[in-house]
C-alpha cells in the first residue's frame, strides 16, 4: 500500500512509528489529512512475519449479503448482516473475524484475547456452521511490505490504538471513523506535545 506520495501528511500519530509496537495487532484510524481510498477508514492491522503486516478495513459494509458469495452452502443464507469490504487484495476468499472465548474453527488464528481469524475455506466454512452470530465476514484484505507501516506511522497516515474485539467488531461500524477521530481531536496540548489517552477509557 503505497499512501506516502499522497500527500504532505502533517498530524501527529497517537503512537509514533517508534512507540507503537509493530509485532502486535493495532488499530489504525485515517489521520483527517489521509486522502485516496483509505480516507475515512479505520483498520486492524496484524504482523505477518519480517516486518510485513496485513489488515482489515472495518467501517466498510458493503450491500452485498454472505449467501451472494457462498451459494453453494445453505448455512450462509440465515446470516442477514453484511459482508464487508476488508480491503483491495487478495479479493476471492471470504475471511472472518469472529468473537470468541475460544478457537471457532480448527486452524483459525488468537489475534486478540476473544478474538479469532479465520483465513480458510474450510475454517469460514465452521465459521458459518457453529459461531456466525459473533463473526464478521470480510471480502478483500490490505498488505503492507517491509517497513510500510512504519513509514506511515512515522508520516503521520495512521493515528495507532491498541487493539481490542470491542473496538474492533463495534457495532455502529458506519460511524465509527466520525467518533474516533472526534475524540482524538479533544486533544490537548501541554508545551506543544500532544497529551495521550488511552482508547479503553473512551465510550463508542
């Protein structure tokens, strides 16, 4: 995901590139100045080995609905809620984030404490089956390279937020980027450094 030669991207991330720790899930949120097709979005993003990430856009829902993509399995027609938008690649499979106490599926992935992805067929498919009304589907995912993130963090793209499922499988994704970005303008300032909050005090 190349972002930098948008623009001048002058806002100050709420973790810099340094401070936010990148071998662990965060949550991204389009600094106001971000323009292109990642304005207005808010993402988890997940190491993925080397230095290289992969994420989530999750304020996207699409009109789209899961039964569309999966016809071929009957179980997928009881789900109502949207599939949404994750993101420009890898674009074929369905993926899932899913609250849980536990693994949904054989081979699905702990990204956060209750919170799983399921990258597979096979995993979606027991997705569908056992634990579709606290998952999430997703079409689509965003891929950083080797120190991409880091550069956008470090230019100011991103806003970092340490992640957690609340946050992430909110329940008013349309208006999540709106109230993020409104409480991160209540901001002050003391001797012209940024005073930080921590996102777990907030109410969404």
């Amino acid at each position: 995901m190349r972002l930098l030669a948008a623009a001048a991207l002058l806002v100050a991330s709420i973790m810099t590139a340094r401070a936010a720790d990148l071998s662990a899930p965060l949550v991204l949120v389009a600094s106001t100045q971000l323009v292109g097709p990642y304005a207005n979005t808010v993402l988890i993003v997940l190491p993925a080995g080397t230095d290289r990430h992969l994420g989530f856009i999750l304020n996207r829902p699409t009109k789209t609905q899961l039964a569309e993509l999966l016809p071929e399995h009957p179980a997928a027609k009881r789900i109502s809620a949207p599939v949404f938008y994750g993101g420009p690649h890898v674009l074929g499979p369905v993926f899932a984030l899913v609250r849980a106490p536990s693994a949904p599926a054989a081979g699905s992935i702990e990204v956060l404490p209750d919170l799983y992805l399921a990258l597979g067929d096979g995993e979606v498919e027991e997705v569908i089956l056992g634990a579709a009304d606290t998952a999430r589907f997703y079409v689509g995912l965003v891929t950083w390279e080797r120190g991409e993130l880091a550069a956008e963090l470090g230019a100011g793209a991103w806003h970092a937020l340490a992640a957690d499922a609340d946050l992430v499988l909110d329940a008013s994704a349309e208006t999540l980027w709106v109230r993020l970005i409104a409480r991160l303008s209540a901001f002050t300032r003391v001797d012209g450094r940024p005073v930080i909050h921590s996102h777990y005090a907030w109410t969404y």
